[in-house]
C-alpha cells in the first residue's frame, strides 16, 4: 500500500506514453529553427497552454522550471533579493512558521544577508490567522510567502484573504504562494485575489520528476537569478525538459479533470483511515485542522514511539508512509512545522498521505497492518 503521494505520485500512464513520445519522437531543441525544432517547439506550448488552464491564468504567464523548489526560489527568494539590491536598504520579508524547506532555507539566508526577517506562528492546529499575517506586514516589505497546502499537516491556509491583509498593510508587497500540495487538490484560480506568483510541480499529480513551474502576474518583479538564454521568458535560460513538461501538461489536464470526483473520495477515504485508527488506537493525536485540512493528507501522532522504527515496521508489514514529509526523512532533527504547532519530542508522527488511485481497500489494510506495526515496535 503506497501511502506517500505527498512525496511522489506514481506516473500516470498516459503521462509516461506522452513523455516517452516526446524523448523518441518529437525530439528536437526547442530552439532550433528546422521542422524537429518547431514540432517541440509546439509541443512545449501546448503543455503550457494544459499546466495554465489549469489555474485559469494565461499561457504566457508561466515559467516552466526544474520543480517546485526552484519555482519558489523564483517567485520568493529573487524577489526579496532583487528589490534589495535596486534600493541598496535593508528590506523587511515575511514566512509563515509553516513553510517548505525550499521557502524557510531561502527567508534563513536572507536573514543571513542583512534583510529583516518575520515568521508568522502558527495556532496549534496548524492555521495562519488573517489578523496575525496582518500585523507581521511593514510598509517596507517586500516579499511574503506562504504555502496554501502545508505539506506535513495538509492544513490548507486562507491565501486570498491573507494575500488581501498584506497588500492592504504594504500594497507593493510581493505576494508568493507555494500551491505544490494544492495542485489537483483544490480548486486553484489566480485572479480570485490579489498574489503575484505561485509555485507548482509535476510529481505531485502523477506526472515526471524534475519539472515544475511559476506562475507569476504580468505585473510581478520575478527576475532570474541565474542567465545564459533567453528560454522561458529569460526567467529560467537553458534548454527546456520538453519531455518532462509535456508529462506536466498531459498530468495537469488529468487531474484538473479527475479533480471533482477525485477530492471527495480521497477526503472519504482520508477520514476512514482516521476513523480506523482512533477506534483501534485512541491515543492516537490527528494533526492539523480537521476542517480545514487537504484531502489526502493525514497526519497522525503516536506518544512514546520514535518515527523511524515504526516506519520500518510499516514497510516490513507492506505499508509505505513517511515520517513528516519526504524533505526531512533522513534527517533526525525534529521537523520544525511540528515544533511549530507545539508537537511535543516524543511523539512519533506518521503522515499518510492518499492519491486518486487509493482505495478503501488499502486503507482497510493499512489500518490493520498499522495496529501490528504499533504491537512489534512496543515489544
């Protein structure tokens, strides 16, 4: 039973058919100007034209990358670092408490180089209030970011009301949202508040490892933060993973498409394998805001237990989860998102985490298999 789709889906067949067609086949540069070339020049826009509708924005708005991190370096890090070099001041930032390594490493390193840093706190349950992004804003500030899908909780955040109080408090702010769990998850419309960019990957909806994309609006300050071609708008030189964004584009359109029926049975399923588990272990914690929470992801606390040997009882028992997120799995420090919401050192947190394919079935397993992984561990 493959729990850990917030790590990395499966790829999708038909995405694996359009990426091996695209490395094969329609093989050319992008770039270059002979038949080869403009057939994968025309396959690239069409995969932007997929990966755009997606998020209702035009294709022209979207900078393909090489995932989600490098996206939010884009949309968040370059940003901050830009508008500090064009006035030669110190500059203000703010994260919430909650981010991606890829956002709290980057707002780190901007501490590090002389820009003032907040971090919002989250409440115990996950959740980034309206009030407390509010008062974090300074009239100088010149980037936030927060992420709409907590990737270890799956608490899912107010980004539009959020983006809203920054712009009302610093309206040149730089608003990024990190949307990498929210793909395929959520309903996602860039014009229903006030952002300038937003972050994506492919392997999170079933399609290749090594690509993802930015969205930013016509009116953002992305600016790159490396050079050498003019490919993607000059935001992001170098020759393009056609194959790999073609797989994001045939991926984009499938879950945009699954999306209604897919969401409420993973939330169906999500609550089953919680369900099964409270009943059976009752002094098993939920993480998280319930109500508020993503439809595949489940965060579930174990008192006195140390992750790692409970992971490897899971898996001996053919069950894969992971402990937190895939970020920190070969770490042995405490996840910081956990620390953040007051999780206390020994409590072993597991997080499972479903995908369109997951059926009740598995979760019924899972439950079962779980109980005996408890049982071998505490022996």
């Amino acid at each position: 039973m493959y729990l850990d789709n917030a790590a990395t889906t499966r790829v999708d067949p038909s995405v694996a058919e359009a990426v091996l067609s695209a490395m094969t086949e329609d093989f050319g540069n992008p770039s270059s100007a002979h038949r080869l070339g403009a057939r994968a020049a025309s396959l690239l826009e069409n995969a932007r034209e997929r990966v755009a509708r997606s998020l209702s924005a035009a294709p022209s708005e979207l900078t393909f990358t090489s995932g989600g991190t490098e996206a939010n370096a884009l949309g968040f890090l370059g940003v901050a670092q830009s508008a500090r070099a064009a006035s030669g001041r110190e500059k203000h930032v703010v994260v919430s408490g909650l981010e991606h390594p890829s956002i709290a490493e980057a707002a780190r390193m901007l501490g590090q180089r002389g820009l003032r840093v907040t971090t919002i706190a989250p409440d115990r349950t996950g959740m980034i209030s309206v009030e407390a992004a509010q008062a974090a804003i300074e009239p100088d500030t010149v980037a936030c970011a927060i992420a709409w899908v907590q990737n270890e909780i799956g608490t899912v955040q107010p980004v539009f009301e959020i983006a809203r109080a920054f712009k009302a408090r610093a309206p040149r702010c730089h608003v990024h949202i990190d949307a990498v769990q929210a793909l395929g998850k959520l309903p996602i419309d860039v014009n229903a508040g006030p952002i300038d960019s937003l972050s994506l990957s492919a392997h999170k909806i079933h399609g290749p490892k090594g690509v993802g994309a930015l969205w930013s609006a016509k009116r953002a300050r992305v600016q790159s933060l490396f050079y050498g071609g003019e490919q993607e708008h000059g935001l992001r030189p170098g020759t393009e993973n056609v194959p790999g964004i073609v797989g994001f584009g045939v991926a984009a359109e499938l879950a945009d498409r699954s999306r209604v029926q897919a969401v409420p049975q993973m939330v169906e399923l999500r609550e089953q394998l919680w369900n099964g588990i409270s009943s059976r272990l009752p002094r098993a914690i939920r993480h998280g805001d319930a109500k508020h929470s993503a439809p595949h992801i489940l965060s579930v606390g174990f008192s006195g237990f140390t992750a790692e040997p409970l992971l490897h009882a899971l898996e001996a028992e053919g069950v894969w989860a992971s402990a937190g997120s895939a970020c920190h799995a070969r770490s042995r420090k405490p996840s910081a998102v956990l620390k953040a919401i007051g999780v206390a050192d020994d409590v072993a947190t597991l997080r499972f985490s479903l995908s369109r394919h997951t059926s009740s079935h598995e979760i019924a397993l899972t439950i079962e298999r779980l109980e005996r992984a408890l049982a071998a561990v505490r022996q």
